[in-house]
C-alpha cells in the first residue's frame, strides 16, 4: 500500500498521512477521475493555501519522470520491459499517496532502464531488494 511505503518490489518510510487520513478525506469517491485542482484544494484545506501550488509542483514532477520512463521504454526492448511495464504502472498508480515512494519506483525504473541500454542489466532474482 503505498501510504505505508509498500510497492512490489521496493518499501520506504510510510507518507506522513499513513494512518491519519482515510481515502474521503483527499478523494471525492462519487468522482472516478478527479481534476487536479480538486486534490490541490484537499491539500490547503488541511495545511495552508501554498500547498495548492505544492500539489501541483509535484504532480507536475512526478509527469516529468514519468515521461521520462516511457521516452527510455520505446527505445529499449527485450523480455524484462514487462516487468518495467508493471513497476511504471504502480508508479503511475502510487503517485501522490507517497512521493517518496513514487520517487523510488521511477529512479529505480529509469536505472534499469539504463542498464538494458548499457547491456547490464541484472537478472529479475538479482533485481529484488
């Protein structure tokens, strides 16, 4: 779960929300797909209004390496992208709930990335932390 630092294949320190908010209180779940400013708003109702700007610094960052991630993807190929594959989607799907972690998984995403594109890239077993 991402709130407490937990990805597949990765954990980190939980977000400093983990066990101290409940999904409703940053998400409408009547709305599948919320707009930004939505989140951003649920952000200054509990701290203060610079944190509108915050949510969308990081999510503006979090898009970057993201795109990053899949610029590396179309030009590599091989049988271990689909892991890559599935590590970018729990990326994409850990987001805001813990930027840290999410951090991690596209760092780690993009090194291996690198290491196919340098032919070093270790074995999935060598891979786990």
């Amino acid at each position: 779960d991402a709130l407490r630092g937990q990805a597949r294949r990765l954990q980190v320190e939980p977000d400093p929300h983990a066990n101290r908010l409940a999904c409703i209180d940053c998400h409408d779940m009547s709305t599948p797909k919320q707009p930004m400013d939505r989140y951003a708003r649920r952000c200054a109702d509990c701290h203060n209004d610079q944190y509108v700007q915050l949510a969308y610094q990081w999510a503006q960052a979090l898009q970057r390496r993201q795109a990053a991630v899949e610029r590396l993807i179309g030009s590599r190929d091989g049988a271990s992208l689909e892991q890559i594959r599935e590590d970018l989607s729990e990326a994409k799907e850990c987001g805001l709930h813990n930027l840290n972690l999410t951090r991690r998984l596209y760092d780690r995403t993009m090194d291996l990335l690198q290491d196919i594109g340098n032919g070093t890239a270790a074995s999935q077993e060598e891979q786990r932390p």
